[in-house]
C-alpha cells in the first residue's frame, strides 16, 4: 500500500515529472498525495487530500525529489496527514509505506525532547530522528548513517525515503516493504514497483532488506545496513513495456484485463508444461501441503484444493493466508507451502512464508509480479505471465492461477493430456463468456441489480470457491452486499435474507453438483429469489440463464467471467469508478 516514486537527475522540472509517475501508481493507495523537491538547504512541497486527478504541482526548478500517493493507516485523510512530512528545520522531508508499530513510544520521547508534530501520522517520527540524529552528533553524521540508525530504531514491515535538501540525497531503507531502484540514461529512480519505472530506467535492482541505499549527484550507492559499510548490488534489465500499461483502447483497466485472459490462458495452456511438472514433482516429494493466498487469491487457493482432491484424489490443505499462522500445522522440512499472490507483497502472505521458512518447509509461488517479495523468498515460482495488473480488482491473475493449478492436479493424476484439452476448450469459453450478445446480457442484468442493496452467490464442490470470487467481484467494486455461499449452507440460516426480488447467482456447471444445486436454486427461487443461472444448459428455475462453455475441471475459469464483467458493468451503472473501489489498494503491504 502507498505509492513511492523518487527521482535524481539532470530534469530541472522534477517536480510535474513526479505527479506524473505517480498516477501509475495510485493504485497503491489513493487517500492523498504529495510531491516534495529539494532547492539548497529547504523543501518546496505540495500535497493534498483526494486522488491525483488533473492536479498540477507548483514547485519551484529542482533536479531531486520524491512523491507519494497514501493508503491512510495512522491518521485520517487530510491534507496535512498526506505525505511527505517534514522535520522541524525544514532541511528533511520523509515519505514511508508501511507501519512503524512503535511510533508512540518514539513520538513522545521526540515531543518531550521539543520536537513539533504538525501530523497524526506515525511516519512522521522519522523526520524529526533524522533531523536530531544528523544534528545531535559529535562527530558529523552523513544522512546515510543518521538513516541506517532511524531504521534500526522502527519496529514493523517499513519502506523509508529521506530527502536531504543539503546534501541533495535521497536515502532509503526497508523492511519486507518493497522498493526498487532504477538507472536511466544519466538518472536514478526509486520506488515503491517497477511499474513506475517503466519508461524512466533501463535496468533495476530490488532493494535488500539488509541495504540502505543512496542516490544523489554521484549515481546510487549501496551500503549495508547492519555495518554501514559500502557494497555492491547487481543490476538487472527491466523488462516491462510501456504497451503493457496502456488501455489499449478500453475505458478502464479492469475491463481490459477481463478480455485479456483468453491470451493470458492461451499462454499458459502453450507453454508451461516445466513449471507445472516441477510442481507437481514438489507435491508429490511433500509430507503435507498447503495453499494459501488473501482475497482473490485465497479464492485460487481454495479452487486449487477442490481440484486437487477432484482430479488427482490428492489432499491438498487450504488456508487463509492472514490465518494461517494461527493454526498449529505440524509444517516441517518436508512440508511445502504454495502461496499464491498476484503482487507478491501482501503482507499477510509474507508473514505466513516468512513462518514457514523458519520451520524448514520449502516454498513455492505462483505470483504474477517478478522481483516481488515473494518471487525472491520462494524456493520455486511460478510467474504468471498475466502482466501489470492495474485495476485494483483482480481478474487475469485469478484465471492464471486456476490454470496453473489444474494443469497441476492433471499432471499429479498421469492426465495432463485431459488437461491441457479441458483448458484449451475453457480458453474458446472465455472468448465466448467476452463476446457482445454474453456483454449484453450482462448489462441487462446489471440495469436489474444496479438498485439493489443485496445479492446471493452460489455454489457447490468445484463452483463453492467460484461463488465466493463472484461474490467478491460484485461486492468490491459496486458496493451491493453480494454474499458467496456453498449451496447447501443456504437453508442453514442465509435464506431468511432472501425476499421478493432478491437477484441470486447460481453456479450450475454440468458436474456432480448439478442436482443438488439446482434444488438449492428452486428453494430462493421458492422465497422470492430471482434466479440468475451461470451454466451451459437452460434450467427452468431461472428467470435468466448466462450460456457458459462447458469446459470439465476448468468450469470456474468460464464462471467466473460474468461476475467480473457483473461487477465492471454494475459499477459504471452506480456512476462508481471501476478501477479504484474507495477504501481499497492494489498491493496490501500491511498487516
Ligand atoms: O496481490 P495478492 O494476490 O496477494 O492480493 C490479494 C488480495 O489483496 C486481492 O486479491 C484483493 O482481494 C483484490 N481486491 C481482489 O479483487
């Protein structure tokens, strides 16, 4: 969460380039934003409540700053509470991403010393260490070595950037919280994602959580954060695109996404038979295994187990990552942990591998961002290959991650032939869920829903997780209570909210499931329930069918495909920005 995006070079006008780089990254967090630059010895800074929008920035001619785009933790939204914060002699200014969970201690120490706060903000706390850290030594210190002592002091999953107005530095540290660095033509960049470094740098290094790094007027030093001593740090390539980033023609990213997954699948049904067998190969070498992910991701997870116990008759545990640390899981060095994120930075996630690590079990990953935290700590990853994911909602990465895990559970079970046939049908499924007449249907039912306050989702075996996704889809970016339930767990209490009218979705793929859930649809429909059925066959409980594909094992591929598109169109209707859901951030870097 936050956005960080830093610049040191020969542009006298850094601080509009800097506005600009950060709408490529306000998906981080999109509560406020603030520009700061250095002109000898003072900061000019200008920042603000509420999204970039068309905000033009102020500022006097510099060839340093930084700017940040919030995802409020400490501190309401306001203009004062937005970043960067300053210290009380004006020389520094800080922008941070993370949480300094012993802010409170150190912030009265600081007051009692004289120090003035002019923020809620937990951030904060380190202009004013820095400032006293820089001044208060006998011996000069370098804002180098004030930085790496600050950061020694901040309990927490930080990512730190200090302007020094004096000696014209940016200086970064971190902890789990990402930060890459990029060299351009004759500047540096620093941020919170590569993404934003796409059309700035030629190559990037991934900051270590034991560097503290440095840019200013001679290039980017690497110093090591434990000694304070200098060493090096190996650059790589980067390899994003502007053309990956564009709309490409679409009104908004989320809806670009959607119709990219026929591609993104194609991808995967063609060309990734290694890391598929690879995992497979860990699986089976594992004494226990487990797949964890948050929010949509937790959802792939949840899909992978059904699949793996459906098709390869193999157990395979599914936990919610922010959870998974409460339960004892026996894990060992024999165990392995599949975590899935689309990011690679939620936090919860790297909690959890972090904990599994420690207990000796192996790692893998499914994860869509290269270089990300997670694609570093895994033993093995699996890139998903579904490029920059930029609506806040997650789409391409979900069908990815399905993809990838019932080629696996194929593999696992000697038929990966059936497979490959099952995701390549799935892939013509998804084209046909994306073409104008499925569209337009949608839309119609959209116009239905746009004015209700509730919705029901179900599900049954392999479509239980799909509805949960479907539910999530809907909920997340239209703001309607759309609740995903197994079908059977109706009667058990959820059907006492269904009245006259109430929209409810029905998974009813050509499975084991089909009976039972179509019961289930005849009892909301029996209450009122108007009855929306996402399958290949016409059923005469549904006052609208949706023709999907049917696809076998890759049903929740096609599924899933009108929920999105659901969601995208009942948010255009309520006049809601699909894009960026109000409360929410792409990357959960917090706890
Ligand atoms: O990057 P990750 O896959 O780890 O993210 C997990 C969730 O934060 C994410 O899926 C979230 O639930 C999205 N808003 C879903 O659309």
């Amino acid at each position: 969460m936050c956005g960080i995006f830093g610049y040191v070079g020969p542009r006298r006008a850094a601080g509009p380039m800097i506005l600009d780089a950060l709408k490529r990254l306000e998906y981080r967090g999109y509560d406020s934003w603030g520009v700061a630059v250095g002109i000898d010895g003072h900061v000019g800074l200008s920042k603000r409540a509420g999204r970039i929008g068309d905000a033009v920035v102020d500022l006097p001619d510099a060839c340093i700053g930084f700017g940040h785009t919030r995802w409020a933790t400490h501190g309401g939204v306001s203009d004062v509470n937005a970043h960067p914060h300053l210290d009380c002699t004006g020389r520094f200014a800080v922008i941070h991403n993370g949480i300094i969970e012993n802010f409170r201690t150190l912030r009265s120490r600081l007051e009692s010393r004289g120090h003035v706060f002019r923020s809620e903000t937990d951030t904060e706390v380190v202009s004013h260490l820095i400032e006293e850290t820089v001044g208060a030594s006998s011996e000069p210190c370098t804002v180098v070595e004030a930085v790496r002592q600050v950061f020694a002091m901040l309990r927490g999953l930080n990512a730190v950037i200090v302007l020094d107005t004096v000696t014209q530095q940016l200086v970064a540290a971190k902890n789990v919280s990402p930060l890459v660095v990029g060299r351009g033509e004759d500047a540096a960049y620093i941020a919170s994602d590569a993404v934003a470094l796409v059309g700035h740098a030629r190559e990037v290094h991934y900051v270590e959580d034991r560097e503290i790094v440095a840019l200013g007027p001679d290039g980017v030093q690497f110093y090591d954060s434990a000694t304070g001593a200098p060493r090096a740090a190996a650059f790589v390539p980067l390899t994003l695109r502007e053309a990956d980033m564009s709309l490409n023609g679409f009104d908004h990213y989320l809806i670009k996404e959607i119709h990219e997954q026929p591609r993104v699948l194609r991808r995967i049904a063609e060309n990734y038979a290694e890391p598929v067998h690879h995992l497979a190969e860990l699986i089976s070498e594992a004494y226990g295994s487990f797949l964890i992910g948050c929010g949509t991701s937790s959802y792939a997870a949840l899909t992978g187990s059904y699949l793996f116990s459906r098709i390869a008759r193999r157990h395979v545990n599914f936990a919610v990552g922010s959870e998974f640390k409460y339960q004892e899981h026996f894990l060992t060095d024999r165990s392995l942990v599949i975590a899935l994120s689309q990011s690679g930075e939620t936090a919860d996630i790297i909690d959890a591998v972090m904990a599994a690590k420690r207990a000796g079990a192996r790692v893998a990953a499914l994860v869509n961002v290269p270089g990300s935290t997670l694609d570093r700590l895994a033993d093995f990853s699996i890139h998903l290959g579904a490029g920059p994911e930029q609506s806040v909602l997650s789409t391409k990465s979900y069908t990815a991650k399905v993809a990838i895990l019932m080629l696996t559970a194929h593999v696992l079970n000697g038929s990966e032939h059936v497979g490959r046939e099952h995701l390549w049908r799935a892939v013509d499924g998804v084209e046909q869920a994306l073409a104008p007449a499925s569209v337009q249907r949608i839309q119609e039912i959209a116009a239905y829903m746009a004015d209700k306050e509730h919705c029901f989702v179900i599900g049954r075996g392999l479509s239980y997780p799909t509805a949960l996704e479907a539910a999530l889809k809907i909920k997340e970016i239209s703001y309607i209570h759309a609740e995903g339930f197994a079908g059977g767990e109706l009667k058990h209490g959820v059907i006492a909210l269904v009245e006259e009218g109430t929209p409810c979705l029905v998974f009813s793929p050509i499975d084991e499931t089909r009976d039972d859930i179509l019961s289930g649809a005849m009892e909301l429909r029996s209450r009122g329930g108007f009855i929306v059925g996402i399958s290949p066959e016409p059923e005469e409980v549904f006052d609208i069918h949706l023709p999907v594909a049917d696809v076998g094992d890759a049903s929740p591929l096609v599924g899933v495909i009108p929920a999105q598109l659901l969601g995208y169109y009942l948010a255009l209707r309520r006049g809601l920005d699909p894009d960026k859901p109000r409360n929410l951030a792409k990357s959960v870097t917090v706890k």
